[in-house]
C-alpha cells in the first residue's frame, strides 16, 4: 500500500460520495474487509403512477444533471416535499 492512497476519514455521506466519485476502489481495495448483509424484500416497493409528460421529462433532465437515477430523485424531492407539508404552519 502507498502511503498517499490511504483511505482517509470523511465527516459526511458528501465527502465519502465525493471522494468514491474522483477515485478507483481498485487502488484501496487492501484496506477494505468484508461485510455481510441481508436485503429484504420488503425493503422498497414499487408503484405505478401515472405523470405527466412535461413532468416526465423535467425529472429525467434533473436526475441526468444530478447523477442520479429517476427513481432517487423522486424519491428525494417527494421526501423533501412532505417535509414541507408535515412541519407545522406558523401563525402570529
């Protein structure tokens, strides 16, 4: 192992995401160990719904620019959006 292609400490899932963006596992890969884990199927679900095609195609030019997938992004702006919805309406 070289000393400068040490894996090093992230503060955040941003820096980690960045750094595994800008570099190959290939080069780290001594320094990882294995993990086990189970996915249940009941994990994620998946629906049907319909949209709109204007809609369609603004998500899918979003996703594209962010790098992520359709489904993430919805997921992520439907997140985003009934936590705006659930926080209280403040009245003075």
């Amino acid at each position: 192992m070289n000393a400068d292609k040490k894996i090093p400490e992230f503060k955040n899932y941003e820096d980690i995401a960045e750094f595994w963006d800008n570099h190959s596992l290939a080069d780290y890969w001594d320094q990882t160990e294995p993990a086990e884990f189970q996915v249940s199927p009941e994990t994620a679900r998946h629906y049907l719904v319909a949209l709109d095609k204007e809609l369609l195609l603004r998500l899918q030019k979003i996703a594209r620019i962010r790098g992520l997938s359709i489904e993430t992004t919805v997921n992520l702006l439907l997140e985003q959006r009934m936590n705006e919805l659930e926080t209280p309406i403040k009245t003075t």
